[in-house]
C-alpha cells in the first residue's frame, strides 16, 4: 500500500500483516481477521504522522485501502483501488476469483512464497474472502471521496464484473482497465504508476457522477 501525503507528495510504503522478511513480520501466530489489516495500517499512519493522504492498494492492499478509508474516511483525501477482490455481499453472490480453483492455486503457491510473506496469511484470508460480509458493502457509502479503481482485465484472475459493481456503488468513482495491469513487469508497473500520479497529482476539480 502507499500513501501519498496530499500538501508535499511524500510516499510512505505501507507494508501488511505477515508480508516481508520473517524476522519483521508482524501478525505472526494470528488468524489474520481482514479488519485486523485496517487496524494495522491506520496504526502505521499514526506512526508516520499521517494526518491526511491519497491512499493506493494492490489486490489485498486495495481491500484493506478501502476498509481504512471506511472506517476513517476524513484523512482520506482520494483512494485507489487495483485490481481490489470484491467480497460478496450476500452467499448468492460470485465469488471475486473468476474460478474457486484460482483460491486453491494461491494456497499452493503460499509455500513457495514463504520467505516473502506468512503462508498461513494466505490461507486465511483465501478463505475470508469467500464469505459473504455485507458489512464491507454497507461502509462502502463512506467512500464520498474520489475512488479511481483499475482492472487488470482479461489476465486477471478476478472477476472484473464485481469491480464495476463497486463503481456503481460509490458516489465518486471512475473505473479504467488496463490488460495485464497486474505490475509484474517494468512496462506494467510504469503504466499503472502513470494512473496513480495522474489521480493523485492532477484530480483537484472532479464532477461527482450524477
């Protein structure tokens, strides 16, 4: 996740519950509740005298992005949100992944990434993110704040559709797509950094959607 302080434009790097190096990980030995993350990163804003920010978050980090900007939408400035999964809102719901085999394809591959961060981490929050939590949806009508999300399009393994239901729901939101916008390459990281400056630096006049 970032931060981009909205007066002089520095960049604070947020980091999440059991990511990074194990000897600095933290959440370690929790079941990592998704609320647990926003609490996490808005007690790291309070380190960091945050007071005020454009807030942009990667799959996970854009959920979390949203859980802290409902829960403390006055120090969010605008939020982007990338290639965010879409928690259901009622069991009858899709899931986020375009397929559940995608769900057991990252578990898997936890393992493998277990130096980067808590193969436990992913195991629980694959699985928090197949229940229902209306909850997420009801606090959504907090976000009265420019939200720009993107999507990774056709090579994304979430459901695009759901991203679009997100945007229906906000008051302030526009949604772009860019194909195989999931940053894994220097070309795809560049265009996803040109989105995020161009909402962060130059969105100061918006018309709100009517």
């Amino acid at each position: 996740m970032l931060a981009f302080n909205v007066e002089k434009v520095p960049v604070h790097q947020l980091s999440l519950l059991g990511h990074g190096p194990i000897d600095t990980r933290r959440g370690v030995g929790t079941n990592y509740p998704l609320e647990a993350f926003a609490t996490d990163v808005i007690e790291q804003m309070d380190a960091r005298n945050v007071e005020k920010c454009a807030l942009v978050g990667h799959s996970l980090g854009a959920l979390v992005s949203s859980m802290v900007a409902q829960r403390q939408p006055e120090r969010c400035d605008r939020v982007l949100l990338e290639d965010m999964p879409v928690l259901r809102r009622v069991p009858q719901d899709p899931p986020p992944m375009r397929r559940y085999s995608d769900a057991l394809l990252l578990e898997v591959a936890a393992v493998a990434g277990r130096r980067k961060f808590d193969p436990k981490m992913v195991w629980k929050v694959s699985r928090e993110l197949l229940k229902p939590n209306p909850q997420w949806w009801e606090g959504m009508s907090r976000l009265t704040m420019p939200v720009l999300v993107i999507g990774g399009g056709k090579s994304s393994y979430l459901r695009q559709d759901r991203l679009h239901d997100v945007v229906n729901a906000l008051p302030d939101a526009r949604m772009v797509t860019i194909e195989g916008g999931t940053p894994r390459s220097h070309h795809e990281r560049r265009r996803v950094l040109r989105r995020c400056s161009s909402f962060s630096y130059r969105w100061q006049t918006h018309q709100p959607k009517a």
